[in-house]
C-alpha cells in the first residue's frame, strides 16, 4: 500500500510542477512581448 502512495503522491507533484512551469513560461512570454513592443 505505501508504494501506491507514494506513487500518487509522486504523480501530483509532477503536474503541480509542470503547471507551475507553464503558468511561469506564460508569463515571461507575456513579459518579453510587451516589453518587445
């Protein structure tokens, strides 16, 4: 049982990370377009 666990708990890290990454690539692209303008 704890496997599993730390499986899911190892899956919920990994798209917490991959969307804190996106949302921070977003906005340094929104950054770098408005300070290209």
């Amino acid at each position: 049982m704890p496997q599993s666990r730390l499986a899911k708990a190892t899956i919920l890290s990994s798209t917490f990370y991959e969307k804190t990454i996106y949302l921070l690539s977003q906005r340094i692209s929104a950054l770098s377009l408005s300070s290209s303008r």
